[in-house]
C-alpha cells in the first residue's frame, strides 16, 4: 500500500518533506503577550526558499504562513507572573500561485531575540530582575541599606536610575522566526528558472574572484573573518536591497554610541545601530557595513563589504565578510574587554544575506560558487571558530524600481501598560526578586551557575570541527533538506 501511495504522489510531481524541516518566515503582523489574546491571528511570510537536493524548489519564497496565537500570559502588574509566555500555532500554508495546505508546525527559534523558546515551541520571555543593570544595583543598594539615613535616598535613586527591560513578549512586523513543520508536508517542485552566467561571462568572473582575498585583517593585524559574499553592482542598489530587507548600518564607534551600547547591555536591549569592531582587507577599512537585530544586542547579523578595484561587465565588484554575533565573550585575545562570540557554521550567515536580498526582488542572480583554496576551518582574530563548505554567495543587484519591503504596513499593538502601571509593577517585581534572590544564598547560587556555564561554552568552543566538504550544499539547504524522502 506504501509504494503504491510513494507511486501515485512520484507520478503527480509532488516532493514530501518530513517532519524537523525548517522554515524560516518573517511576520507580517504584530503579536505579543500584553495586548494579544488566544485565537487572535498572526501571519507571516516565507523568505527563503525551500529547495530538494536537486536544486528544484518546493515551497517558494513569499509564500504566506498562517497561524493564530494557541496561549499567552502577561505579566501585567507582576502579581501573579514574572515572566510572559507566548505560543503561536501556524497551520495553514498558502503558495504564491494560491494553492493551500494544512501545516502543523512548531516554533523553533525566534530571530536575534532574548527570548527562549522551548522544545515545545513556547516562547518563554525574560525575566526583568534578571538585568544587568538590576543585579549590579541590587549590590549597591544593599551597601546603603547598611546606613538607616540612606533609605530615603535609595528609594529617589531606584525610581529615577534602575531601568529594567520590559517582560512583556512584544514582536512588530518584521520580527523573523524559524518554525520546523512536525509533521509531513506535501508540495509540488518546480524547477528553478533564475537567471545564470553565460559561460563566459561565469568563466571571466571566477577568474578575478581567484585574485581577491580570502580573509579580513583585525586591527592589530591578525586574520580574522573568511570572505564568503561577492555583490555585483553600485553602492546605490546595494544600500537600497539591504534596507528593504530591514538590514540597518551600524553607528560609528564614538563614545556616545559606545555608551549606548554599554546602556544596552546592562538593561538588556536591542540596539540596532551598534557599532562594529574595526577590520581591514588590503589594509583598507570597509566601505559600509550593515547588520539586523531584534531585542538582544548580544545577537545580530552583519557584514562588512569592501569595494574592488577590478569591475566585471561594467559592473562593481564588492567583497563581503559575513557572519553572524551569538553571545557575549570576555576577555579575548585582540580585544579590549568585551566582545561578541560568532556563529561556528558561518555559511547560514552567508546564506541568510543572499535569500534576505533575493526576497526583496532587487536581485537578478544569486549563486552559489566553489573557491578553490578557501579554507574549510579557521579562527577569527579574538579565537572563535569558522567552519565552511568554502564557497562564495555571488549576488548582482539591479536597479530595484518596487522592492519587496521587509516590513509591510500594519496596525502595531499595544507593547504595555501606561507609565504609572509599570511604575508599579516594576515596584512589585522588584519586591518579589529581592523577597528570595538578594541574599547570600541565591548569590552565591547564582555566581557558581555562572561558572559553570562560562566553563561549558569555553570547552564547547574548543571543541574539534567537523569535517565540513566543499561538495555540501549551502547550509541553509543542509537545514532544509538533512532528510528528504523522495
């Protein structure tokens, strides 16, 4: 009966993808867990691509994902809960031509947030205590708690200078999550139609890519990020892809902005215009760099990119170096204090950029190539690990007359109450915290999950590479498609 089914589903020209296959959408509507309540509906859009292994596409890019909000609890006052969960259920998948199919999928990860999201696909929000910026204060204001006068002071310094983040679970329009179908879903493949090189033109480009270099330069001149994106076009077009597809350039690294982000840090926020470590190619520093992020400053996507001096059929040629921040990381060599920790497998950043430009439609090719002699596995200037299939994302831009926004327009949602509710609630939280964590206890408790986490990740970090091979697929494909059955 299995084979007679397999037959008839070959014969109608259908692929099944199986349960854990990822797709990654962007929301185009509002959701979070003040303002939405269960049933409410939320939506959102696929902006990559699912491809089989041979390269045939089986769900497009802008197809439609639907869905509607399963659970939520708020915060509120901070009475009942400290923390917000969020659960969105999507079910229903609509491709471009209209064709629709039931979908049963699961959250799996909600893009450069601070946020965690279970195995079950709840979206767990933060804790507002658990700041930086709150803990350090908790300190101080037990040293002024030693002194009886101090109270009054204490009380006009905590509501005039401790900020805590928000714990209300709040995603605009534009916010990116990758969700993993846990079930099997049929699609029809097609073939991909878009545009490639002639031979000549495929042979004289690779030609002046083999001259270019192959890595980046920190400031004290150690090698660092592995060149992994080529863009064919002016500085124009490039400006105008990466900000339809809500990519931001970063602030120069002046003290203001410096002070910023230290702000960012301690109160646990997003800080989209945070600026980028210095790096160099051919002893130059970029000529502009952009990057993405949602509500975490210790997660973003960036890219440096570097004009060349050589042009390709009238057209400029840009190099890029792409990979994506994960995590804070203290104390590392060439860097002064804090830094970030980088995505180990830097080819779904590579990946990323090129199918965010592709969505857009500001794109007339997008490829992928074999280097010969890129290396497969390297540390970055402050010791993080790269690994790579070596291959380049090429990518030419056109003149883009109505690109695909990144952000369509939307009725945004209220994020939390009004000024004097969270006056209060953060009064009450701040009370519960203290109630049972500002004691010795729970700090050294707390110091020692500390160590022990620092500990983990370091020998996580040390760990051998895997063997990767230039002959896999892009990674993003590898995410896709790790079992297909045909």
């Amino acid at each position: 009966m299995y084979s007679l089914a397999a037959l008839a589903v070959t014969l109608m020209g259908l692929r099944q993808m199986p349960a854990g296959t990822q797709l990654h959408i962007r929301l185009t509507t509002p959701v979070g867990s003040y303002a939405s309540q269960p049933g409410d509906p939320v939506n959102g859009v696929l902006i990559a691509p699912v491809l089989a292994p041979d390269g045939e596409i089986l769900l497009p890019e802008g197809s439609s994902v639907l869905g509607r909000v399963q659970s939520v609890k708020r915060v509120g006052l901070g009475l009942k809960h400290e923390t917000a969960t969020l659960e969105l259920a999507f079910d229903r998948l609509i491709q471009p031509g209209g064709a629709a199919s039931p979908l049963a999928s699961r959250v799996l990860e909600v893009d450069n947030s601070r946020e965690r999201v279970t195995a079950e696909g709840r979206i767990l929000g933060v804790r507002s205590t658990a700041s930086i910026g709150y803990r350090v204060s908790g300190y101080i204001r037990t040293v002024l708690a030693w002194e009886l006068h101090a109270h009054v002071a204490l009380l006009v310094a905590k509501l005039a200078l401790v900020h805590v983040p928000e714990p209300e679970i709040y995603y605009p329009a534009g916010s990116e999550l990758t969700l993993a179908l846990t079930g099997p879903l049929l699609s029809l493949a097609r073939p991909d139609h878009r545009e490639q090189l002639t031979p000549a033109e495929d042979a004289q480009l690779r030609q002046l890519v083999a001259e270019m270099p192959y890595r980046t330069l920190s400031r004290a001149g150690r090698p660092s990020d592995l060149i992994n994106v080529i863009f064919l076009g002016t500085r124009q077009q490039i400006e105008q892809a990466f900000r339809a597809a809500g990519w931001t350039p970063p602030s120069p690294a002046t003290m203001r902005a410096r002070l910023a982000g230290a702000r960012a840090v301690v109160e646990n926020l997003g800080y989209s215009a945070a600026p980028i470590s210095h790096q160099t190619l051919d002893d130059r520093p970029p000529d502009m760099a952009w990057q993405k992020n949602l509500n975490d400053i210790a997660k973003r996507h960036h890219v440096r990119i570097w004009k060349q001096p050589q042009t390709w059929n009238g057209s400029e040629i840009w190099l890029g170096a792409a990979t994506r921040d994960v995590d804070y990381a203290y104390l590392r060599p060439d860097s002064a204090g804090v830094t970030h920790r980088i995505e180990q497998d830097i080819d779904h950043e590579r990946d990323k950029i090129a199918y965010d430009l592709q969505f857009t439609s500001c794109t007339s090719l997008v490829d992928w190539w074999d280097r010969p002699g890129a290396p497969l596995s390297a540390h970055n200037a402050t010791g993080d690990l790269m690994t790579t299939d070596g291959r380049l994302a090429v990518i030419r831009l056109n003149d883009c007359g109505s690109p695909r926004l990144a952000v369509a327009s939307s009725e945004p949602l209220p994020e939390h109450g009004r000024f004097v509710q969270r006056l209060v609630r953060r009064e009450i939280l701040s009370f519960r915290s203290d109630s049972y964590r500002a004691n010795l206890y729970w700090r050294s408790y707390e110091g020692t999950r500390w160590m022990v986490t620092a500990i983990r990740r370091h020998r996580r970090g040390n760990a051998a590479p895997p063997e990767p091979s230039a002959a896999h697929p892009s990674s993003f494909q590898r995410a896709f498609n790790s079992s297909w059955l045909r």
